[in-house]
C-alpha cells in the first residue's frame, strides 16, 4: 500500500494547479471505512472524497487513474462552483 506522501504527490502531478492556484490538498488513510479520504481547501471551502485502496493502487502503479481523476475534478469543480455562488 502507498502512503498520503505518495499519493498526494500523484494528485499534484495530474492537476498541477493544486497548491499553486490557493488550492490545498490533504490525504490520509481512514481505518473506519478502509478508503484513502482527500480533503482539498480553498480559502473558507472544503470538500472530500473517499478513495478505495484499489482505486489508489491502480492510479499509482500507471494502470488506471480515471476514478480518481473524475473525484479530483469534480471536487474542484465544486469548489469553484461553491465561491462564485
């Protein structure tokens, strides 16, 4: 298994604009509901998504990073949405 290191560097090599654009981006492991949780901010707007272990594994082996793409994108896509409203 990867650790939130790795992972969120994988994150930031798919979207670059994280970090850079006032985006920040936090990942750890939840024991609970055995899923990777990322957690992205933008100044007082925060959202997350679950990502399974599988999923994670996929993506950073190269195999298949689609399910995590389509939550990344969709989480700042919500952002952006939640600050021009």
């Amino acid at each position: 298994m990867y650790n939130k290191e790795q992972i969120c560097e994988k994150i930031r090599s798919m979207y670059p604009d994280i970090g850079e654009c006032g985006i920040d981006i936090n990942v750890e492991y939840e024991q609970a509901n055995n899923a990777w949780v990322v957690h992205l901010k933008k100044d007082s707007y925060e959202l997350k998504t679950y990502l399974e272990p599988e999923d994670a594994n996929l993506c950073m082996e190269g195999k298949q990073c689609i399910g995590l793409g389509l939550q990344i994108s969709q989480l700042m896509n919500n952002i952006k949405e939640m600050k021009l409203s």
